[in-house]
C-alpha cells in the first residue's frame, strides 16, 4: 500500500524567501490570496548572510534626500520592500549598508505581514499532474505540496563555466576564495570578470595587493551609476 503524504493544498506556491519571494508573499496575503512561501533555511533572506562575501551591499541607503515626495524618496532607497509599515532605514543608516542589516530587515519584515512561510524546507522536485494541471512541488522528507501556481524565487543559481576555458580547475573562487585581504598582501591578482562580484572583490583587496587585472569581455563597462537612477 502506498500513500502519499500531502502536506498542503494551496493556490500559490512560492519557492525562495529572499526579497522577491517575500515580496510577492505580501502582494497575495494583501489580496486575500491563498498562498505558502518555502524557505530551505531557519530564516527569511539567507542567502544574505553569505554574499556578497566582503559583507557591504552596493545598493544604495539615502535616508536623507531633502524632500518629502515618497516616490522620490523611494527611488534613493533600494533595499527597502514595497509596503507601507517596515522599512530599511530603521535597520541601518550606513549609505552602503552592512549586509547582516538586510538579513535583519527581511526577517522583520516576514515577522511584521505574519507572511505564511515554511521554513527548513527545501522543495527538491516540481511536476505537473496531466489529468489534473496541478502542480506537485515535494520537499526533502518526501512531503509533496499541491498548487495550481509555482512561483520560483530562489535567486542566483549554481556557478557556471563556459565551455572550452582551460585551467578553471586552479583558480579561485568568489564564492570559496579568502575574504582576508592579508591573505594576498604584495600579489598580483587576475579577476576574470567585471560584474558586481568582481568589483565588490578588487575593492576589498586593493590596498593589499601590487596589482589587480580585471579581465572581462566587454571594453568598456557600463556601471549602476550610468544604467540606473542612483540619486
């Protein structure tokens, strides 16, 4: 005899409880919507707690902008979630805010909309009933959850290598590599890449090192500071 262990039934199912999992969380309780937000770990927004790696968030914190225009003040606070009641400046004051700040925000924010989240769960599997068009998300105890819509908030996925690129077994990491700028004092540093995680690391190590490469495909880049507003 096989049974099947269902856990929940519910119209929304979101997987990821980052900034964009929550947010939408806030969205469908606002709307009287039924909804579940899965979050693999013990606390809303940890991946936050591990990157970026040097712990300082490159997402601006203008608290004062010498005006009282909500739009206008919102466009200079880029951590915040939409809502009326819970916002990131009564968690930090610091222009580039410490990223254990962030963690601290979303988890209020979780805990102030009593957003109904499950948390230490990791949805390992997702399929779709034919018969039926439900979808059948299972978790790794085997529980399964039914919704009639998955949502995927899960954010940055795994760390991936174009074909053909010799020597990638030899390098390191950002993700592994020592955040102890000590660690490289007098050496000289190739950072393949020109994104946020290769800025964020050429920062952190600049005053150690004799040099820095940064090696990326474009000639010339094109920063937050010219593709976004920023204040």
């Amino acid at each position: 005899l096989f049974l099947q262990l269902v856990a929940s039934s519910n119209h929304y199912c979101i997987v990821g409880g980052g900034p964009g999992g929550l947010q939408m969380a806030y969205y469908l309780k606002s709307a009287g919507r039924s909804y579940v937000l899965f979050e693999r770990n013990d606390e809303a927004g940890s991946f936050f707690k591990t990157f970026p790696r040097h712990r300082k968030l490159i997402s601006i914190n203008k608290i004062y902008t010498g005006s009282n225009n909500k739009i206008f003040n919102e466009r200079h606070d880029w951590n915040s979630l939409l809502n009326d009641d819970v916002f990131f400046r009564d968690y930090s004051k610091e222009f580039w805010a410490p990223a254990d700040d962030l963690v601290r925000y979303l988890g209020a924010f979780a805990e102030h909309h009593a957003l109904n989240i499950v948390y230490n769960t990791r949805i390992s599997q997702l399929s779709k009933d034919k018969e039926t068009g439900v979808f059948v998300l299972k978790d790794q105890n085997g529980m399964t959850y039914k919704c009639d819509v998955p949502i995927i908030a899960t954010g940055v996925g795994n760390i991936t290598w174009p074909n053909g690129v010799e020597g990638k077994d030899i390098v390191e990491h950002y993700d592994t590599v020592s955040t102890n700028p000590e660690d490289f004092i007098n050496q000289t540093v190739a950072i393949l890449g020109k994104g946020n995680s290769a800025f964020e690391t050429a920062q952190s190590l600049m005053e150690h090192t004799a040099y820095i490469h940064m090696v990326g495909g474009r000639s010339r880049m094109r920063l937050a500071w010219e593709t976004h507003y920023v204040g």
